[in-house]
C-alpha cells in the first residue's frame, strides 16, 4: 500500500511540475493537496525524505507535507510514535544541515512544532532547548541546522497552525522563557563564527523579542541594564557592523532583509533607551532612517513598528515619571522633543514619496493594487505618528513643500506627486489645527487647478472632505467652499471611485460647514434628486449615494421637506408601484424615504400611513430587502407613539409572516443573506421601540424559530443581527420595563432551551467563524443567567455528545464550570476568555473541528414549536 502510494506521489509531482498540459497540472496539484490530509502522508513524506534518489521537488513537497502533518495532525498518531517521529526528524535535521535551504527550514518548524506538541519530560526532562544544548556541543558539523531550530523555536510558539491546546501553548511559552538564558548562551557561543554571524543575530532578534528579556521587562527594574549589559555590549556592536551591507548591491535581497530585520528589531527592542537621546542611541536612530530610505517598501516599513514606539515613548508622561517635579518633567520632554525632531522631520521626507502611484499601476493584478493601497495606509499612520512629535501644522509645511516640488513650473507635470503629497496633507487633516491660516489657504486654492485624473480626483476630494471642520473655521472673506463643490460634482460625475470619494466628502462638509450652505438649498435639493433619481451622470453606487443622500437630508429643515414629500408622494408613489421590481431603484427611493422619515419625523402626517401600506404589500410581491430597512426607521421614529400602533402592527405581522416564508432553512438564509439581515435588525427595534406591538403576538416565538434556523449563517452582517435579535430578546426580560413581557418570554425560551443551546454550543465550536465569539458568548451567558439549572442540564446534554478524542473528561467539566460561573454573575469578558479557549480545544485541526460539528450537527436539528396560525 506504501509502495503503491508513494509511486502516486512522484507521479503526481511529475506531472505538476513538468506536464504542459493546464488542466493536468491543476489535477495533479489538487490531488496532492487531498494526499497531505491523509494518514498515509506520514510515512510517503517520511519515507522519500530518508531516499537518496529523491530530488528537490519531491524533497520540498515531502517536507512541507511533514511539517504541515505535524503541527496540524499530530493527533493522528499514537503516543508510542513520537520517538521514533523526533529520531526520523533529527536524522533529517543532519542529513540537510548543508542544504537545501527551503526543505531544511521545513524540517526545524516541524521539529519545534513536535516541541510544541509534547511535554518538556519527552525531550529527556530538560525540554528541546537543553536538548539542542547538549546536540550542539557533540554534533558541531550540523550547527547551521541546530541554530535555525533555535532560531524558529519561539517563532511558532506562537503560530496557530499548530493544532495544540491552549494550556499545552501556554506550557510551552513557559518553558522558553525558563530556557532563555541557555538559548542566548549557546547563540553567543556561536558568534566567534564569522559565516555564521548573520544567522546567529537572526537568533538573537527571535528569542530577545519573544521572551522579552532586553529592555521590555527589565528596564523598569533599577539592575535590568546592568544585569543585560554584556549580552547588549555584544549584541549591538555586531549588528550595527551590518548596516553598510544595506547598501551593498551585491547582497542577496534576503540577506539585505535580513539585516534590516535585525535593525527594526534593535531599535524596537530598545526604543527606550534610545529616547533618552544618548550620542550612541542616536547612531541606531539614523542607522534606521537607512532602513526607512531602503528602495524596498517591504524593508523600509520593517522600521514604522520603531518609529511609533518611540513617539509613545517621546510623547508619554509616563516615560518621564522617574524625573519627579513638573518642572523636571517638562524640561527632559522638551529636550528629547527638540532633539528628535530632525530625525522626524527627515522621516515624513523619506516616507512621503512611499505613497506615489507608479507609472505602470494600471497593468497590475487586483492583488498588487491591494498591497499598495496597505502600503499607502501604512505611511499615513506613519505621518501621524510623526505629526505627534512635530506638531500638525509644522508637518503640513515638511508635505507643502513636496506638493510645491511636484507642481514644478507646471510644464510637463506629472500628477502622481501632485497626487502623493496632496494624500500625505490628507493623512494628516486630523492633526492641524482650524486655526491655520497659513498654508492650508494655498493648499485649497491650488485644489481646482489640477487635471481632473482620476485617482488625483479621487485625492483631492478626500482632502475636502477631511478638511471639512477647518473649512467651517476659514474665514468667509475666503470664499473657499464654492469651487470646492464644484470639485465634488466633478468626482461625482467621473467614476466610480471618485464619486465614492466625493459622496463621503460631501457628508462631512454638509455636516460641518452647514452655516455656509444659507442661501444654497435649491442647488443642494438639485443634487439629492441627480443622487436618487440616477440621471444626471453621477456616477455614485448604490451604497455610495447613501452618504451623499445623508450628507444632503442634513439641511435641518423638517416641515419644508414634509411638505415636500407629502406634495410629491403621488409621484413617488407611481415609482413604487412601476418599478417595484428594479432592486436598485427601490433602494434608492427607500434611502430617500428612509431619510425623509428621518428628517421629518411626525410632520409627515397622512403620508406615513400610505407609505406603510405600499412597502408591506410590495414586500410580499418582491421580497426587496431595501423595505424592511426603511420599515426599521419608521419603528425607530413612529414605534412609541400610540396614534400609529394600528398601522405599525398591520406591517410588523405582514413583514415577518412573508419573512417566516422565506427563511425556512439554513440554505434559504445562505440564499438571502440581505433579507435576514434587515428582517432581524427590524425586529430588535420592535423589541425596543414598540414591544407590546411584538412580543405578545404569534409572530414572536415563530420569528425566534426563524432565528434559530439561521444562526449559523456564514454571512456577517446577517448572522450578527441574528445574535443582536436573541440578545435583546434576553435583555428585555431582565430589564425593568420588561417585566410585563418575562414570563411570556421564559416560556418561549424553555421549550426552544436544548435545542437552541446545541445550536449555540455548535456555533461556539466551529460552526460560525471564531470571529463570532463575542455575539456568541453573550447569547449562551444570556441563556445562563436566565435559566441556571436548566441552562447547565442543556449544556451537559450536548456536550457529552461529543467523542473524547475531541474534548476530554477534563475540558467537558471546564465548560460546564463556566456555564455555571456564567449564571451565577462572572463578568463576561472574563467568561468570553474561557470560552475562546473551548472554542480553540474544538477548531485545532479540521478533523477535529469535522468531529465537533458531525457530533453536534446544528443544522439537523429541527423545531415546530409554533405553527402559524390556521
């Protein structure tokens, strides 16, 4: 069977790599990534590994297959493998300590993931660490093996793709740290070795910042430095000796990164020292403002972790406490302050230019475009950091003058540093001050003189808008916000990414500058009905016009746009009624709607009552999502007042009974993920603003149905309205004014209990992203306080479903400690920590997680608690 296996394998590898054949090619790689989740892996890996005949692909593959095995699927093994697994994995440490490079770093993760795995007693009772002590001091023809293991050892402490349990990690993390000074012992050893210098510092950066035994813990304490000081006096002469191979075009890029690493790990690992502006702390400073100057975005960002540390440090109280009085205090800020603002001033140069659109961005792939666009977030938070220690308005000068720079004498002009200075000044907005009257006067003058370019559009009206309250402060003599306008209508109209821009820019200014707006209400209504109707070239999104429509119904002004609406509600209601099956057009006339409830409120009168009567039998025809989020605004704005309860009870019953049609099963939830959305977003403002409209009717314990059908939605957004709707369920019967409604509420509850709970405990374990986890917790400590004893007998009876070799005796009582703690008042943020450790017991590995869910199977479970009525 192994043979047979094996002779797959190569044959598989053959046919990837040298078959010309696409469609073989992608056969051959998706079997191959099936094999690697099997039991046979372990052996084939293993086994072509030990062979000679073997070449590199196999080498590469067969490693990569082995350590993913080990840190995913260790559990597959018996407990009597593991020493003849760490002797196979130390035979092939030796057997590629010279090379090649890849399949030998393969083999250290695997090993340090086996580490991970096992107790220190396995490795011979003085853990992997001591082990490799007493491996390097018998076996020095296999240092360079022995050292990369040391090197990756407290990489993966931390990496999650290692199938451990929590307390095993935790053990682990403990055992480094109680093996860190052997660790650092055997690497200072080993720097007399001048070929391998590079790798032993690359050990150094790995366990100082992992262990945190330089500067992070122990120079608080009045002896941390003296106790480090031979290990720092040894440590940084070496690494500061690297910083002129930053420059060497000979080097290999990696070996360039790796240095650079090394440098942004020094300075970040001694960031406080380094504040105190020492001549010797000032050399790392500009020896990282080399690194920050590299032509690589991906070396030079390796320093912003630096720079902002060490703008908390300059700029934190905290750092100066030691200096006792005020006046002590004061006078050291204001000297560091002072000496660290060339090396800032030099920084906002140096990253500036990081953020310029490269000639050739429009041939890029959809992922390139997305690495650069991080990239430009990245250097903006670098900018603010900066303006902390500089001050805002003095970084505007640094950034002005690039923009005058790329201005040039306007001949030949390029717009990509026109366009990377005016983000910079953008990335800043925050930070300078309203009452700047220097610069900023120049920066908006300049603003209607540029090309109309597209991503320069989009630029300039992102400045607008986060210049929004400075232009409220200019003084009116400035005429400033009329051409600026006219720049927004511009990006509206030019694509969609600046009319995205443009929209959420007039937002802000409608909404800070609305005293400058007086006298202009008919040329903004003219722009709210180009945003709604769709004609008029704008070229705004759907989801884009609903900043602009808001921006816009900011004009406060109710009784005027009441009678308005109420005058052209013949004609609205005419585009309902024939365009009813246009999804974007009724978006958009509910987004007016909505806004035009919003903004009116009771002034509306008879209009209301119509538009209610329209949207509920339109639903029923359509199914359009869009009218159950106009429906949840008229509940916020009409729900407590008793003139309307007739008409809001007519649309609560006629939106959630089509609901209740439509969303049966899991897979209808799946298919309409905008429809559950806005149909539970809906029914939490029912239970805030109209319960007694709600809870007391039929529809209310078949929508809870209807909620636990669809709990395990994988959309977001759906699946959290879902979870809010259960929560203000929950919260209503504890409150005060929900008292009426408790008993009523417990009942429902009580009979949906076990199920609901196996739904919830299902989620818990897997069946929703652990990006869940707060939603989820707050339901099950909900369903705990609430119900106690029956709570923790529904949680016992669903978690012993589930086979021990997924969940121990011992994890299964942890869990039910904490839904006991849970009832009996814990707070839930320390609850939701312990429950985030059940929930990574139970997604390991996926054969794990397949476990929990085939045990568990919440999307089996079935209910009819409340029938419709007949």
């Amino acid at each position: 069977m192994e043979a047979q296996a094996t002779a797959a394998v190569k044959e598989a590898l053959a046919a990837l790599y040298h078959h010309p054949d696409d469609a073989t090619r992608t056969a051959a790689d998706r079997w191959l990534q099936q094999f690697q989740h099997t039991l046979d892996a372990w052996q084939v890996a293993d086994s072509l590994l030990h062979d000679e005949s073997s070449n590199m692909e196999t080498q590469i593959f067969c490693s990569q297959t082995l350590r993913s095995k080990v840190q995913r699927d260790f559990e597959e093994l018996p407990s009597e493998a593991f020493r003849p697994l760490q002797d196979s994995l130390y035979a092939l440490l030796k057997k590629f300590s010279k090379g090649p490079q890849k399949v030998r770093t393969q083999i250290c993760i695997a090993m340090a993931a086996l580490a991970v795995h096992v107790p220190v007693e396995d490795w011979g009772g003085g853990g992997i660490v001591n082990w490799l002590s007493d491996e390097m001091n018998s076996q020095q023809d296999f240092i360079p093996s022995f050292l990369e293991l040391l090197t990756v050892l407290p990489q993966e402490c931390s990496s999650h793709k290692i199938a451990a349990r929590p307390e095993r990690r935790r053990q682990f993390e403990n055992d480094l740290r109680s093996s860190a000074e052997v660790a650092l012992s055997l690497l200072t050893a080993c720097l007399g070795i001048d070929q391998l210098k590079e790798q032993v510092l690359e050990g150094f950066a790995s366990w100082l910042l992992t262990s945190e035994l330089i500067h992070f813990t122990v120079s608080r304490e009045s002896n941390g430095i003296t106790e480090q000081l031979p290990l720092i006096q040894v440590l940084i002469p070496y690494v500061m000796g690297l910083k002129e191979q930053l420059k060497d075009s000979s080097k290999d890029e990696e070996d360039v990164k790796a240095i650079a690493r090394l440098l942004a790990d020094m300075g970040d690992s001694y960031v406080e020292l380094i504040a105190a502006g020492s001549d010797d702390a000032m050399q790392i400073v500009n020896a990282l403002l080399e690194v920050t100057s590299h032509s690589e975005f991906d070396i030079s960002s390796m320093t912003f972790n630096f720079w902002h540390h060490l703008m908390r440090n300059l700029t934190d109280r905290g750092s100066y406490a030691s200096y006792g009085s005020e006046v002590s205090i004061n006078t050291e800020r204001n000297r560091r302050l002072q000496l660290f603002r060339q090396p800032f001033e030099i920084l906002v140069s140096l990253v500036s230019f990081r953020v310029e659109y490269p000639e050739l961005y429009h041939t890029f792939s959809e992922e390139d475009q997305r690495d650069f666009r991080h990239s430009r977030y990245a250097v903006s938070d670098v900018l603010l950091d900066a303006t902390d220690v500089l001050g805002g308005d003095p970084t505007l000068k640094i950034l002005f003058t690039k923009l005058i720079q790329a201005c040039g004498n306007g001949q030949n002009q390029k717009w990509q540093p026109v366009e990377a200075a005016l983000f910079c000044i953008q990335a800043i907005a925050k930070s300078v001050s309203v009452e700047e009257n220097e610069i900023l006067p120049q920066v908006m003058s300049l603003l209607p003189s540029f090309p109309h370019q597209e991503q320069l559009l989009q630029t300039v009206c992102s400045l607008i808008g986060a210049f929004s309250k400075w232009i409220e402060a200019a003084p009116s003599e400035l005429l400033i916000l009329p051409p600026l306008v006219d720049i927004l209508n511009k990006g509206m109209s030019t694509s969609e990414e600046t009319a995205a821009a443009a929209s959420v820019a007039f937002k802000y200014i409608c909404e800070d500058c609305r005293r400058k707006f007086s006298g202009s209400l008919d040329g903004l209504f003219q722009i709210y009905q180009i945003a709604l109707s769709g004609v008029g070239g704008y070229k705004v999104s759907s989801e884009d016009s609903l900043h602009l429509v808001e921006a816009l119904s900011n004009v406060k002004l109710p009784q005027v746009v009441a009678d308005a609406v109420n005058r052209y509600w013949p004609t609205l209601k005419s585009i309902f009624d024939q365009r009813a099956w246009d999804t974007r057009t009724m978006e958009s006339l509910c987004r007016s709607c909505k806004f035009a409830v919003r903004t009116c409120g009771r002034f509306m009168g008879f209009t209301i009552g119509a538009m209610l009567e329209e949207i509920q039998t339109l639903y029923q025809q359509h199914n359009q999502a869009c009218f159950l989020y106009l429906s949840s605004e008229v509940i916020k704005i009409f729900g407590s007042d008793p003139a309307c309860a007739n008409y809001l009870a007519s649309l609560i019953q006629a939106l959630f009974g089509h609901t209740i049609q439509l969303l049966r099963t899991i897979q209808d939830f799946t298919a309409r993920p905008d429809i559950a959305d806005d149909c539970f977003l809906l029914a939490s403002r029912c239970i805030r603003y109209c319960p007694d409209l709600f809870v007391p009717t039929e529809m209310f314990p078949r929508l809870v149905d209807c909620a636990m059908a669809g709990i395990t939605i994988q959309h977001r957004e759906a699946c959290k309205s879902i979870l809010s709707f259960l929560s203000d369920v929950f919260d209503l019967a504890k409150s005060p004014e929900g008292e009426k409604y408790r008993e009523l509420i417990n009942t429902v509850i009580l009979q949906r209990g076990a199920v609901l709970t196996r739904i919830m405990v299902a989620s818990l374990t897997g069946a929703l992203p652990s990006s869940r986890l707060e939603e989820v917790s707050y339901v099950l400590v909900s369903l705990s306080r609430s119900f106690g004893g029956n709570m923790l007998s529904w949680a016992r009876e669903c978690i012993t479903l589930i086979p021990p070799q997924a969940l121990t005796d011992s994890e299964r009582s942890i869990f039910l400690n904490i839904i006991s703690d849970a009832s009996s008042g814990s707070s839930l943020g320390s609850i939701t920590d312990r429950f985030a450790e059940i929930s990574e017991v139970c997604r390991r590995n996926k054969t794990v997680q397949d476990i929990v869910q085939g045990a568990l199977r919440p999307h089996d479970l079935s209910f009819t608690v409340a029938p419709p009525p007949l």
